[in-house]
C-alpha cells in the first residue's frame, strides 16, 4: 500500500489538541494583579481618612524655618495620624519637603493625606482667637498675648516699654495698656509682635467711634482716663456689672468736686499685693501715684484692663448725689451707696463689723 493511501486519524471533529500557556500570559496576570494592589494602595493614599483626633481640636505649630523632618515630627507627636508612612509618601510626592511653611494648622477629624499635605504646603493656616482677660500688669499681658501669637514675652514686653514705640502709637509706657480694648480678635499664629500692636491700634481705633468719643467729652474725661476710671469702677465691682454705671457716677462726682476718689483698688495696685483683702491704715500710707488716697484725681494708668461694659459704665454713669459707697454687709456684692460722710460711715462700721466677725483680716 502507498504512504499516499495511508488514513490520516484525527480526533473528534473540529477538536484540537490543548496549547501550552505562554509565560507572558503569566506575566501579564502578575503585572495585572501588582497593577491592581498598586492603584489601591495610591487611592488609600490619597483619599482614605488618615486622621483620628476623636472629635477633639488638635493643632500643629510649625515656626519660622522649621525643616520638612521637624515639621512631621510635630505633626507625629500630636498622636493622630493612624498611617504615618503613608502621609511620607504623600508628603513626597507632592513636594511638601520643599515647601514647607510655617503657621498653626488644624488637624482635622477624618482629613486625607492629600487634604492635609496641600494645607500643610499652600500655608493655608488657621487663626487664632485671641482673647485677654484678668491682667493687671504689663509683664503679665506680654506672657498672655505670647500664647497666641509666635513671639516671646520678652519681645512683647521690650515694646510695651519702649518709650518711643508707645509714642509712635499714641501713648506712653504708662497709658500703653489702655490701647487694648478686651475682646475676641482672629489673627494667625505667625504674626509678629509688631503686627500685633499695630493690629490693637486699629482695633482701638474702630472702637472708639465719634458718639464715644463725644461721650467722654461730656464726663470731661479724654479716651485714655476713661479707660483709667473705667479699671477701677471693674475693680470695684467685678461680680455685677449693673452696678458699675452707679460707681463710675460717684468717682466722676468726686473728680467733679476735686475730691480724692480714695478708691481701695489703687491702693492695692499701689502695694503690688493683689492677695489683700481687707485694705488697712498701713495700706493707706504707700507711697505711689495709684494711691488715690494720697493723690487726687485719676491714677497715671489703668489698674486692671477694664471690660467694654466698665468702659460704656463710665461713658454712660448713673445720674445721682452719691460721694461715697462701700461694700454690703451681706456680702452680696452690692455696694451701699451715701451722700453725706456721715452716713458713709454708718455703713462702714455695719461692714466692718460683718468682716470682723468673719475673722478677715487681709
């Protein structure tokens, strides 16, 4: 029989026998798959919250020239990132090491790293409210002013005691603190004290409106001694402030009359002992122009940094004959309030007596 009449067996019809799987198909799965876990990974990069703070405000502070290592050192030690490596990497690639600038930034609850980096890099910082209350002296609004802006007490302090600084401002050393007016004010954390006192200056400024300022004239008092009396009516009474308009009514009757204003609160100023209590004879003899018993007319400066309501108390007194007043024996807080000496010092005497049985002595 020829080869050509040889049958040639074939399988099933239309069957053909398996391929072997080419080792590039193998590669194109693993590429595939590594492609795969790459993408989700960069998007939990990205987009997945990476900051737990609990509900809680949590700031960072990155000073002037603070390096990219050091400003992620601040940013680890608050505690709230979940995945540190992963907002590195993100810091990398979006540059941040380079451009990192400083401010106080709010890490907020549930922030990507994208969200926080290009905060972190624009600058995009969050104010501060600044707020000062309390404060006496001018050392101890220098440490409270410096908490909220980056610059040091002394720095703060060297300006309010700079002769020629308060000048250029309108004031002197001793007047200086009347240019602060207590209230709520947002500036950013990099402000420089400089800015900061110029800042005050226009808030001063806004504050004192033409209908204010014609106010004082009527009292007979210039801008600077209404915020004087206005610390001592707020020393006086510092619980219940419908009574300051009645205080503030009897200093400026006593200034009026050329009167001594013999006010407690100066001399305790005077003494530097804001522990006293009960302001005795020896008190009375410290030798100090605060002492308002031994100088008449208004202290050089205020006592205390008087609150917008002791201030409107004195540009808006109560209307009345009252020279004298003196604390209550009840102890409320109130002040009973006199015309003549001699009532005043019925009063006294009930008041004395009330402490005196209390066993205050300072």
């Amino acid at each position: 029989m020829s080869e050509q009449n040889i049958p040639v067996t074939r399988g099933p019809r239309g069957s053909r026998k398996p391929r072997k799987t080419s080792k590039w198909t193998y590669v194109l799965v693993v590429l595939m798959f590594l492609f795969v876990c790459f993408s989700y990974y960069a998007y939990q990069i990205v987009y997945t919250p990476n900051v737990e703070n609990k509900g809680e405000p949590v700031y960072v502070l990155i000073p002037n020239g603070a390096t990219y290592e050091q400003a992620m050192d601040s940013i680890d030690s608050k505690k709230v990132i979940i995945d540190r490596l992963s907002l590195r990497f993100m810091a990398k690639l979006m540059d941040y090491p380079e451009l990192v600038k400083p401010g106080r930034y709010e890490l907020k609850d549930g922030m990507t790293n994208y969200k926080l980096i290009a905060k972190l890099r624009s600058g995009d910082q969050d104010p501060v409210k600044l707020t000062y209350t309390n404060v006496r002296l001018k050392k101890d609004l220098a440490q409270k002013l410096s908490t909220f802006i980056n610059a040091s007490p002394a720095k703060i302090d060297s300006l309010l005691n700079s002769p020629a600084y308060t000048q250029k401002l309108g004031f002197d050393t001793t007047t200086i603190l009347t240019m602060f007016i207590p209230n709520t004010y947002e500036m950013y954390w990099t402000t420089s004290a400089e800015d900061m006192m110029e800042r005050m200056k226009k808030e001063y400024d806004n504050f004192w409106t033409e209908e204010r300022k014609a106010k004082a004239q009527d009292v007979g008092l210039s801008q600077k001694e209404v915020s004087i009396l206005a610390s001592i009516v707020q020393a006086e009474q510092s619980v219940h402030a419908d009574e300051r308009p009645r205080i503030a009514g009897v200093y400026l009757n006593r200034l009026k009359r050329n009167m001594a204003l013999q006010a407690d609160p100066t001399v305790v100023f005077a003494t530097g002992d804001f522990t006293i209590r009960r302001v005795l004879n020896v008190h009375l003899k410290t030798n100090s122009p605060y002492n308002t018993y031994l100088n008449k007319g208004l202290p050089p400066g205020p006592i205390n940094l008087p609150s917008i309501t002791s201030i409107n108390a004195v540009l808006n007194p109560e209307e009345h004959e009252y020279l004298y007043f003196c604390a209550k024996e009840d102890f409320s807080g109130y002040h009973a309030f006199a015309v003549t000496e001699a009532e005043h010092r019925r009063n006294a005497q009930r008041f004395h007596a009330a402490m005196n049985q209390r066993n205050i002595m300072r």
